[in-house]
C-alpha cells in the first residue's frame, strides 16, 4: 500500500514518516517537492502515485502572518485540500488532514465539541475552516483530526520558546487568560495510525471529523511554568525560576491574529470510535524536554535523567480506557 504524506518536513509530518511505515510504503513530499500553491502540479503528483492514503500534515500556520496574507493561507489552507478531497474521492483514496482549535472563538465554557458552531477569529482560522468543509462536502473518505498546541522536538514551538527565554532572562510574562491542551505530535502520529489502521480494515465508513488532543487542560502561564520546572528538574542552567514567570492578559500581546481563549476540544468521539485514549499533555512535555536535555548530554539516559514522572500509573491508564 503507498501512502502520499505531504508537509513532510513540518512538525507533525516529520513524526507521521515513521508512525505511518508500519501500515505501507510512505512516499515523502516536503514543500519543495509538493508545493500546495501549485496545485495542477499536486493534481499530476497524486494521479501518477494513486496513492491508497494521502495524508496532509502541509499546512500555512504562521498565524499571524496569514492576517497580512489570507489570499495565501486561503490557498494552501482550503484550495489545495479541496482538490485533494475531489482526487482522493476520484481514485478511491484516504485522505487524512489535520484541522485547528483555532475555528472557535473561545467564547464557550466548555470544551468544544465536533458540533460546536466554528467562528474563526483570525484569518488562519478562516483558511482552515474553509478546508475542513470542502474536505468533508466532497464525498472522499476521510480522517480529520482537530487538535490544537501542537509541540514537538524539532520545530519552533512554545517549549522550546520558553526555554530560550528562560536561558537569557530571569523573569518574562505569559499569557494567563487562554486555555488548551498541548498536544505533542508523537501522540497525533501514532493516533493517526492507530486510527487509519482501523479506518482501512473496518466494514463501516468511518468518515469524519475527531477532535484529537492530549488529555487535560492549561493556560499558557502554567504551561511556561511547567516547562521550566521541568527542565529545572532535569538539571538545565536557567536564569528564570518558575515563581518569575509573571502572569499577564492576551490583551496586552500585541499579536496581529486574536486567538481564542478556551481552545480546548472534547475527544469522546474520537475515544469512544477508535478505543483509544490520549494519554496527558504533561507526558509529551516531559520527553520532549528530555530528548533536549539529552541532545545536551548525551549520556546513556538514566531513568532519573529520564525524568518520566508524569507516566500515568497503570491502574489509572487502564481506568480511563473506554
Ligand atoms: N502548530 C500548531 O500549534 C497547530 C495547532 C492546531 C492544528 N495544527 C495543524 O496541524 C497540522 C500540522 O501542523 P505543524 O505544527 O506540523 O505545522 P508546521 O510545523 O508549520 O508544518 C507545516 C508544514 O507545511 C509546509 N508548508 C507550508 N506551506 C506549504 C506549501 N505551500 N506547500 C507545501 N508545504 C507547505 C511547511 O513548510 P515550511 O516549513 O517550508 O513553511 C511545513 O513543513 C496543520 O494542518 C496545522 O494547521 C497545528
């Protein structure tokens, strides 16, 4: 079976190579093999592979510099992933895409579920929107996830961002007033094709929209501090101490984009489905800062080093099984 993965050199698509090689051959196209703005390219791309699966981790996700280019995330965001959605009904493939907390406004108390009415409050959000409808209006079977926070150990990211603050400054504000799940992309990979393993051998059309995100909820501000306790644990030189990371509105961000301020999503759809269950976001935070800590020193990990504490005890992993 040939799977099309595209957007391969992003955060997520780097970790969907290696957790999609179990269930065939991945072929993989960055931008500059698959660039999305060329899509009568990408249209002679996917008829000469007819891939079985196409999976798009592609995507515009600079957030606010999609405020001062809609025209383009328009296209990358909702064009491209249309044509793909007609192709993919055309030859008889999945097509597996990736969708954003980012279509809500945040205005509910709550998290959001697949029903929820989406209102976009920035531009990428409209983009994405706009793909997800045209993907689930043409009749291609399909998987989106919608998740949100993504983090992983390449990529520039908000873990990564902190600890570069908490190298240089001892104290810095956060943002304390927007809520979500972060979301490390080993979990949406293996969940990816977990679930696309399930998709492919089941009788019944398992079509649809999931929202995917890790288990558990933060904001921004408690996130920071996690990040660096974490990596205060696992001995890394830092100027801040957790107690410094200040706590300040989104108001005062200055960011082009509005965000929401509850991002976080309701996964029951997705657990009850598939029978799997998301593991808590902290779990991915800690590898991810090990793997750094690791690269920093590059010493056969010990468990100490390891710094796992947040792997949940088995007794309560398999009590939140469905
Ligand atoms: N990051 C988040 O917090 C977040 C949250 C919710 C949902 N998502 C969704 O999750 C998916 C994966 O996101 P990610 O975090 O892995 O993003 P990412 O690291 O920014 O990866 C996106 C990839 O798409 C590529 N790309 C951009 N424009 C392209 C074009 N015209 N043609 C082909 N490739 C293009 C980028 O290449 P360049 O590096 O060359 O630009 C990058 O490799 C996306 O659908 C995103 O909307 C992300």
């Amino acid at each position: 079976m040939s799977i099309l993965l595209l957007g391969a050199q992003g955060q997520l698509g780097w970790e969907l190579g290696a957790s999609l090689s179990i269930l065939g051959r991945v072929l993989h196209f960055g931008r500059k093999q698959a660039d999305l703005t060329q899509i009568d390219e990408l249209e002679k791309l996917v008829r000469k592979i007819r891939p079985r699966v196409i999976i798009n981790a592609a995507a515009h996700t600079k957030v606010d510099q999609a405020e001062s280019e809609p025209e383009l995330a328009q296209l990358i965001n909702a064009e491209a992933p249309a044509r793909l959605a007609a192709l993919a009904r055309e030859i008889s493939a999945w097509l597996v895409h990736y969708s954003t907390d980012y279509v809500f406004d945040g205005q509910k108390d709550g998290p959001y579920g697949e029903e929820d009415p989406p209102a976009p409050l920035n531009a990428y959000g409209r983009s994405k929107l706009a793909g997800d409808r045209a993907i689930m209006g043409s009749g291609c079977r399909h998987l989106i996830f919608r998740t949100s926070w993504v983090f992983s150990h390449t990529g520039r990211n908000f873990p990564r961002s902190i600890l570069e603050l908490a190298r240089q400054k001892d104290s810095f504000e956060v943002v304390a007033d927007q809520y979500g799940s972060p979301t490390g992309v080993e979990m949406i990979a293996s969940a990816t094709a977990l679930a696309l393993s399930q998709a492919l051998s089941r009788p019944e059309n398992i079509s649809g929209l999931y929202n995917l995100v890790a288990d558990g909820y933060v904001d921004w501000h408690g996130y920071a501090i996690y990040v660096v306790q974490r990596a205060l644990d696992l001995g890394w030189k830092l100027l801040a101490r957790p107690e410094k990371i200040k706590a300040r509105s989104a108001d005062r961000s200055g960011r082009r984009a509005l965000r929401p301020a509850n991002s976080r999503l309701n996964t029951e759809k997705f657990v009850r489905t598939f029978q799997l269950s998301p593991p808590p976001w902290q779990y991915y935070v800690d590898r991810v800062i090990w793997a750094w800590t690791r690269t920093e020193k590059p010493a056969p990990p010990t468990r100490q080093m390891l710094g796992l504490r947040f792997l949940p005890p088995m007794s309560e992993s398999h009590k939140s099984r469905p």
